[in-house]
C-alpha cells in the first residue's frame, strides 16, 4: 500500500465512522479519570470514531455531587444519582466503571451490568485484583466483554502486551515499578537525602500522594497490580491474599546511601515469576543494579518488565497514573469493543479456571542486604557472621562507615554508641534468612531492628 492509499483509507475510516450507530457509554464517577476521559472523547471525536469504526458518544453518567464543576459540559447527558442505574439504562451500551474500591458500589454496578448483558470497562485495579476470576466468569456466562486496561500502569498498554502481544509465548516473569507516588517519593529521598516522613509531606502537597497514602505507601495498590498482571501472564487468577507486600515506609535515607556506595538504586519492585512448583507474585523494596535500564526509571514514571521464553525480555515505560494517560487506556478498551473486537478476560477461557495461591514467602530465594545497628566494639562482625554461617547464608560483601561518637565527658546527654554495618549474602533461601536475622536482632551487640531489603538483578 502506497501512503497516499493509507490516507484515502484512513480518510474513508473516518466518513464511514462518522455514519455508523454510535456505541452509547454511561460513566459512572466524574473524578480524575471520569472527567478525562470526557475530556478525551470529546477532543478526539475523529479519531476515536474514525478507529473505533463508529462514534462513541456519552448518553449517561453518574456521580455524587451533581453540582460540582468538573470542567466539562454535561448537557443532554442523562445524570443518575445512583450509579447502579447505568446497568440498566436503556440508553447506554457500555458501562464504564470509574468509582473504584474493591466493594461498595463500583462492585455492584459491574456486576449487575456484566448479569444484564451489558459489556464494562473499568479502571478498577482493587475489584479486578480482589474479584477478576469471578467476574470473568460472569462476563463469559453472559457473553460479554470486561476490559480493565487502565487498572495497570495507566498510560501504558500492559495488558494488551502481556495478554495479546505476548499471547503465543510461555511467560516467565512479570512486573516492574508499578507505583508512581512510591516511585517519586524514593527518587526525591535518593536525591535529597530527606527522610521518608519529609518527602511524603511533599508528595502530598504537589498532588502525588493522597492525603492516606497508605494504599500506595504501603505497597497495596501495586500489589493489586501485579496479581492482575501475574494472572494474564501465568492463564490464571492469583488470589490476592496470598501476594507478599511489603512497602516503603520503613526505607531509612541511610539505606539508599548505602545502596549507592553499593553500586544498587533502591525500587517498590512487584514480581511474578513461574517457577517448577508454583508461582511466586510479591512487592516489596529491592536493590537494583544502578546501571540496569529499571533503575533508570525516576519519579512518577511506571515501568513494566515482561520476559518469556521466546520473546526474551522487554520493558515498557511511561505515566502510570493521571488523567490523560489513564483515560487513553480506557478509551482503547471502548474501541476495541465498538470495533468488536473482546478477548477473554485472563486471555483464555474462564470456565473452569481457578485462582492459583502464590508461594509464601519462606520459598523466596535471593540475595540480601542486610544493615545492623551494632555497637561499636571488637568482635561483632564475628558474632553476626557466626549467626549467618551457622543458617547457610554466606556474605558476598561487607561495609561499615565511621565510628560510634563518645558520649560527652561532662555527662550530659549525647553521642551515638552505634555505627551501621551492612552485609550483602549470596543467594540464599528466605526461610534461612529470616532465622538468621531473628537471631542477630536478638544479639546483645544489635541495637534495634536490622533492615533486610532484597535484591534483584533488575
Ligand atoms: N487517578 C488515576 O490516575 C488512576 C489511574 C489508574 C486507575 N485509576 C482508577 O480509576 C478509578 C477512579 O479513580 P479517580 O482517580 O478518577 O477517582 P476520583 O477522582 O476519586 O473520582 C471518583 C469518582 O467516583 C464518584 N463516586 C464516588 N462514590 C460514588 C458513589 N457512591 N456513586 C456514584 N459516584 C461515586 C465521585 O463522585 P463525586 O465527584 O461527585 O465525588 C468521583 O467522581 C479508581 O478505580 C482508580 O483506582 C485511577
């Protein structure tokens, strides 16, 4: 095809998408993403239409407060006060569901919509996570599309790659950076040297974390993100309980210096991996080597680590959240389903497939950074390496900056008895790593609790 017949054909696309039935949608929640994608459909009225093979147009939506400036125009949209409405209003095709939670009313309506027949496109990370297998049954049942392309690192296609690009191939491992708030909030600590409690304080006020920042801080939304993104790579649902998640609150400044002199930069890492006996889907901090293409990526940015058999490993990286990135996705899922075009829900079919439990984390195997709080006296480093030898974990390196302060000699408060010393192992198991550290906390030399912080080959 010559380009100019691309642009006949395209031209053509768009006065045949114009004249066809529009797919009607009703949206329910007008807040970042409700709002943006308003915004988006109506700005990119063309397009949209020209490669949805048809216009999408809004007839409905729903939210809390009618009053509320939301910066678009509303009129001639059916307003509902209850958003579980737009399941069943005559005028709408597609429910677009942009409230969100796991329960409550963003669940109701999905499911009374996926029970009327009625195909749903969601941003809804923690529904999917916490209720995608049996809601993939339901759409399968019903014989309707459920996409949720926007629950997974906003502005960049995971899913469609892990589900449909990647199809033919047996994925090994899947995952990434995929908190953005986590992800600004280590970068400014690495970059400024400031305590955690300080830069989240910033966070907050630029916007970038939520006045409770425990569903980001604490590593629950990227969790919700890697389940959905282990369930497509590995077939099948993984129950979201059994994701290992551990946050970034207890990340000491010190730790991303020691992590530097160490030649590592300090990430909120989710992976999936398929091992011989299981599946292991955990997020947690990681050390990543400071010169590996994750650890290049700063600030609010997502990144997403695929790797399979045959296609080897790739990484996609953009805007993980806000609303133009996170509405493009959802408007991709409603054009592919104006195109119909829909693939199953975990990219095969649901019927009898059942959710996989990850493996505890007593079967991890990595190498670890450990940094003790000790007393500054002869003999502790043979006292925490006896502790180490005697549980199989052998030390790759060792490093100890300074020395303790003396108390001063006038008697008043002051000085500092301990100096930090950090051990990086050889690969070990988990189970191993975990009885050697209960004991070194207990030594009389530790003071406090010893941080254990994974590493990852990036
Ligand atoms: N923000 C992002 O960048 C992003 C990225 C990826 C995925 N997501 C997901 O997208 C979804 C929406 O997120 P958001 O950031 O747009 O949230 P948001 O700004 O808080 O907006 C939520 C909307 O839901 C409406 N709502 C709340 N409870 C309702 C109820 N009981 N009945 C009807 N409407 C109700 C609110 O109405 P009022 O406006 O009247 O209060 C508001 O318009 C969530 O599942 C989120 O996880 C968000």
């Amino acid at each position: 095809m010559t380009g100019q017949n691309r642009i006949a054909d395209s031209a053509g696309g768009q006065a045949r998408g114009a004249q066809a039935a529009p797919l009607r949608i009703g949206i329910a929640g007008l807040g970042t993403v409700g709002a943006g994608l308003v915004k988006l459909l109506r700005g990119n009225e063309t397009i949209v239409a020209a490669r949805a093979g048809r216009p999408i147009a809004i007839t409905a939506v729903a939210a809390r407060d009618r009053t509320r400036d939301r910066g678009v125009d509303l009129s001639g949209v059916t307003w509902h006060d209850d958003a579980v409405a737009l399941a069943t209003d005559p005028d709408v095709d597609v429910v677009v569901e942009l409230i969100g939670g796991a329960e409550g009313v963003a669940r109701r309506l999905v499911t009374t919509a996926l029970e009327a027949g009625r195909p749903v496109v969601t941003a809804n990370k923690a529904l999917i996570a916490v209720h995608g297998a049996e809601l993939a049954a339901l759409a399968e049942r019903t014989g309707v599309p459920l996409m949720f392309e926007a629950a997974v690192a906003g502005g960049i296609p995971a899913i469609k790659t892990v589900r449909e690009g990647l199809a033919a191939d047996r994925l090994t491992r899947v995952g990434g950076i995929l908190n953005g708030t986590c992800n600004y909030i280590m970068t400014a600590m690495r970059e400024s040297g400031r305590p955690f409690a300080d830069v989240l304080a910033e966070a907050q006020a630029l916007g970038y974390a939520e006045a409770d920042p425990s569903t980001d801080v604490d590593g629950i939304d990227a969790a919700h993100k890697l389940a959905i993104l282990a369930g497509l790579a590995f077939g099948r649902p993984v129950a979201f309980a059994s994701v290992h998640v551990e946050g970034i609150r207890g990340i000491d400044a010190l730790d991303l210096d020691f992590a530097r002199a160490l030649g590592y930069r300090i990430k909120l890492l989710g992976l999936a991996r398929r091992r011989e006996d299981g599946v292991e889907a955990r997020v947690h901090p990681c050390l990543v080597p400071e010169k590996s293409p994750i650890a290049q990526v700063d600030g609010v940015f997502n990144a997403v680590v695929v790797e399979g058999a045959f296609v080897g490993r790739l990484m996609l990286e953009g805007r993980g959240a806000g609303e133009g990135p996170t509405a493009t996705a959802v408007a991709a899922d409603l054009i592919d389903i104006a195109r119909g075009s829909a693939v199953p829900v975990w990219g095969r079919s649901a019927d009898g497939l059942t959710q996989i439990e990850a493996l505890p984390r007593a079967a991890f195997h990595e190498e670890y950074y450990l940094r003790l709080n000790v007393h500054d006296r002869p003999g502790v480093i043979a006292d925490v390496t006896a502790v180490l030898r005697d549980h199989g974990v052998s030390l790759r390196s060792m490093l100890q900056h300074g020395r303790a302060e003396p108390a001063p000699e006038d008697g008043t408060a002051g000085g500092d008895p301990s100096v930090p010393l950090v051990l990086v192992t050889h690969r070990t198991r988990e189970s191993a790593m975990l009885e050697a550290l209960g004991r070194i906390a207990a030594l009389s030399v530790v003071i406090g609790t010893p941080a254990m912080i994974r590493i990852d080959p990036g």
